[in-house]
C-alpha cells in the first residue's frame, strides 16, 4: 500500500460520536472492543482512495463501540491468533462454485461461529459508486468485516439482516455518501457483534484482542 503507513490505527472512542443513535446508546457505558485487520490491497487502489475508506469503514465501527487496527499485507507486524484478513482483488473471476450475482460487492466466508477471510471485488464497487469510490468502498468493506464477526445466524435464515448496514441487496443509491446514516448497523446487529467479538476474544486468549475500559 505505497502512500500510506504499515499500519493504518484508527483510534476510536464512545466520546467522540457525532451523531448518536440506539446502537450507539445502548453500548455508552460498557467497553470498547478492538480487532486487528490484515489488509492485502491486491487490487492497487489508489493510496487516497483506500484510505478514506478505510476511516469510513472505521468510523461505522467506532459508533458501535468497536475499533479497528488495520496492518499491511506486507507488513512483517506479528497479529494475533484473533485477527480478521481482507483482500481487495481487482475483479471476480467466474467460478460455477460459487455463483455471485451482479450486486454483490465481497464475499466472506463464514460459518455460524464466523469467519477470518473477506474478499472485496473492487472493479463491482467501482461500477456503482457515484464518482469516488471511497464511500462505497467503506461501507463495503464493513459489510463483509461484519460477516465475519456476526456469523450465519440460522435462526433468521440469511446472511443478511432486514435493515442497516447488513441488509442485502444494496441499491446504486445506497452507496452515496449522503446515505451514510442508512449505512450503519442495527442496535439489534451491534449488540450481537460486540457479543461474538467478546466471545472470540476470550476463546483466543489472546493479548492482541485487547478490550479498552472507557
């Protein structure tokens, strides 16, 4: 990721939210969790571009009290066991296993305790982004991050929740930056991620999965 530093820490705290809502209300008094992501930037996306959406995907994080430590890929920084991976390729090549259709902007493959690996196919994100694609590819990168840590909940039969940031199909209009607010997850998705973060964080005992009294 030439342009910006081996590791992108995005520090993130309760205090600072800007506009504040349910999910944000119902975490004011407890921790702030943390997770560590490996960024593989296979694509080349513009420094400026990748950036952006990385704070952007950050801040979505941040309002539900989660912050997010991103590292290079080629970084030689040693992780923890409880580390999250995110590449972002260039374009999906097809594949009869594994059919995507048109809207789909990643993958992360996950089962119902979660996942470590999310894919984001840039040139999708490119396509139906309004001009820069920084916004878009912020929230796109959330929404498959959350995927790994919600996990296939069966009980509601799909990946996807009904609203928020983790509904699924997104529209063209989705992905504008004046639908940020839109773009953000449920009360209902937040208290539930925070609670596999936990989960995952104790399993590891690992000292990298860190948990910040505030």
């Amino acid at each position: 990721m030439t342009g910006f530093s081996k590791t992108l820490a995005v520090s993130v705290f309760l205090f600072a939210v800007s506009a504040p809502g349910r999910a944000e209300e119902s975490i004011a008094q407890v921790a702030t969790l943390q997770i560590q992501t490996r960024i593989y930037n296979m694509a080349k996306v513009r420094p400026a571009v990748l950036s952006a959406a990385l704070i952007e995907a950050s801040e979505i994080f941040r309002r539900i009290g989660v912050e997010i430590e991103w590292v290079d890929g080629s970084s030689p920084q040693r992780l923890g066991s409880s580390q999250l991976y995110l590449r972002i390729i260039p374009r999906l090549f097809p594949t009869p296993r594994r059919p995507f259709g048109p809207s789909h902007l990643g993958y992360a493959a996950t089962s119902e305790e979660g996942g470590v690996l999310a894919t984001i196919f840039f040139d999708r994100v490119e396509g139906l982004a309004w001009g820069d694609p920084s916004f878009a590819l912020g929230y796109a990168i959330a929404h498959e991050l959350g995927h790994l840590l919600l996990g296939y909940d069966r009980r509601n039969g799909s990946p996807h929740s009904a609203s928020g940031l983790m509904r699924g199909p997104w529209q063209r209009d989705d992905l504008k930056r004046k639908a940020r607010e839109t773009m953000q997850f449920t009360p209902e998705d937040a208290d539930r991620l925070r609670t596999r973060l936990l989960e995952r964080s104790r399993k590891s005992n690992d000292p990298q999965a860190t948990i910040a009294l505030h």
